[in-house]
C-alpha cells in the first residue's frame, strides 16, 4: 500500500523540479527527502526519476504518480477536516428516541439549545416506550434515549436503573403526578387531592394503553393501599385526557409533563398527595459515550430545559393560575 507521507514528499520534489526545494518546503534535509523518494521506489518497483545534472525530472512512472497524489493529498486533507468537525461537533447527526409526553414538554427546548449550539448538525427524533427506545440503543439505532424507570412515593425511588447494561443512566427529573379534574367539579375547590380521593371517581388514563412502565407500578400501589382506580377511559395522549376531562368524562392522574404545551382551560390542576408521587425520568446512552460532543451537549440541553423550564413552572396551582388568566 502506498503511504501518504511519502506520496507528500514526492508531490513537493514534482513541484519544486529539486530535493532542495522540496527539502525547504517540507523542512526536511535534502538527505530525508532522497530517502524517502528512493523508499518510494522501492514500494512502487519502478523508478520516479531521472538525473539531468544537478537536477531531476519525473519519469512517466513519477509524473503518474505524482498527479494522482495530488487528488489523493486532497482528499486526505478532506478527511482530516471532516473528522476534525465531526469530533469537534460542528457536523454530523444525533438521533435521540423519547416518549410522548417528554417529546413536547422537554426536548423542544433541549433541542432549541443543542441548534443554537450545533446549527450544522442533524437532528433526528422518535417516539418510543422504555423498551423499544433501549432496543434502538443497544442496536445502535439511535445515540440517545429519554426513558421512564419507575415511581418515586413520597421521595422514595421505587427502583434503580441496571448497573452492568453497557449503558449510562443519568436521572434528570423525578416528573410530579398532578391531578387533573373539570372546573365546576367539588374536588376544584381543594389545594390537593389525595389518591383515596381519586379512586372515588371515574378516570381517564393517558398512558396505561403504551405499557408505561409507572402506569403499573401506580396500579400496584393503589392495589396493596386497598384502593381500585375506576378506569371509564383509556386514550393514548394527555393533551386528549385533558380535553376529555374538561367535558366531565372523568377526571385523571397526570405527570406534569403532561401538561405541556399548555394547560386546558375547561381544567383545573391540583397535586396529587397522599403518596405524593413522581415519575423518574432517565436520558440513557451506550457506555462510555457520555462525553462524545454531540451526546454530551444534548445532556446539557435536556439538563438546562428541566432547570430552566420545567423546574420553575412545577407548581401546578401556578399554572392553573396563569393558564386561567391568559384565557381572561
């Protein structure tokens, strides 16, 4: 095989018509350069040069070679300068696979902040559960995934991600359960609602159809507290339950970000007490990735949208309030 370096001495001695020449271009003594021709030679089986006096021409076998590499000189530059961009995170892609109610409330502006940051770089988004969004991950179909564990009641996580996966959980926001009940409904009147409470009503589910993995684990907990959630409805969206909500179909248990983009004005939103309960979401990526630049700004984007967006407007009350006065 060819090597470049000595492709680059030999198209500096074809430019200059000397090895002094090529020697000063190169900074290389001119005793290097008729080394490296003559190693060349030796690759190739053919000579490249001939003596004229104290100087020399290419052969037909050099100016051959000597034109070819110049194109093969450039594309090698080429590829210096894409790989730079690429590890640097000025080009390139990232694909990142989320679940609904995250793909509206927090990559907005994740990705807002990741174009501001890569403007040249393509980015790729899917909707998928925690299983399939692992999948992609693991087949390398996606770089990153934002999925959901398990509860957390009362403060207390209800599980832990997988240690030895060959991926790095990164927990990014324990997401409050609110509840979400019709304006002229008699559980509008109170500050919070305890979940004995809602299991004396009709409910509409936004997310027990997708296998959620919390859906379940909020089944489980209901049951062992002797209490059975009375499912009138079953949607796959929460922006629908809200709608459905508002026309007094029933009221429903809904994450807050859920909520997003915006909180329905036939509703009101009260939190969920008595297990207060949150659902803990994870941005999941291959080992040992975590600090590619790409990978590693998207964090960065996801972390600042929970500490920057969806932190400061977690009171649910609040958003009632600022809901109901931007529809006045």
């Amino acid at each position: 095989m060819l090597n470049v370096h000595r492709l680059a001495v030999l198209n500096a001695v074809v430019t200059h018509g000397s090895l002094t020449g090529a020697a000063t271009e190169l900074n290389y003594t001119v005793s290097g350069v008729s080394q490296h021709i003559a190693a060349l030679e030796r690759e190739t089986g053919v000579q490249l040069f001939e003596r004229l006096g104290r100087r020399i021409r290419p052969t037909l076998a050099g100016e051959t070679l000597a034109r070819y590499s110049a194109e093969i000189l450039d594309r090698v530059s080429e590829a210096e300068a894409a790989l730079a961009a690429v590890a640097e995170g000025r080009t390139g892609r990232i694909r990142l696979a989320t679940f609904a109610s995250a793909s509206t409330g927090l990559v907005p502006p994740a990705a807002a902040h990741f174009r501001t940051a890569h403007p040249e770089v393509e980015f790729q988004l899917s909707l998928a559960e925690q299983a399939d969004a692992l999948f992609a991950l693991r087949s390398n179909r996606v770089d990153l995934a934002i999925v959901l564990l398990d509860l957390v009641v009362d403060g207390i996580a209800g599980g832990k991600p997988p240690l030895d996966d060959g991926l790095q959980w990164r927990l990014l926001w324990d997401d409050p359960y609110t509840v979400v009940v019709p304006r002229d409904h008699p559980l509008a009147s109170r500050s919070k609602i305890t979940l004995a409470q809602v299991a004396q009503e009709r409910m509409i589910s936004g997310d027990q159809s997708r296998g959620c993995p919390c859906s379940e684990a909020l089944k489980q907990l209901s049951a062992a507290a002797g209490l059975r959630l009375r499912y009138a409805v079953e949607v796959n969206d929460f922006p629908t339950v809200q709608s459905l909500v508002a026309t007094g179909m029933g009221i429903a248990i809904v994450p807050q970000l859920g909520l997003a983009p915006a909180v329905h004005e036939g509703v009101v939103v009260r939190p969920l007490v008595e297990p207060r309960l949150a659902r803990q979401i994870y941005a999941v990526v291959p080992a040992g990735r975590s600090h590619d630049p790409l990978i590693a700004s998207m964090l960065d984007g996801l972390q600042r949208a929970v500490d920057e967006v969806v932190e400061p407007s977690r009171d649910p009350l609040a958003r009632t309030r600022q809901n109901s006065s931007l529809a006045a």
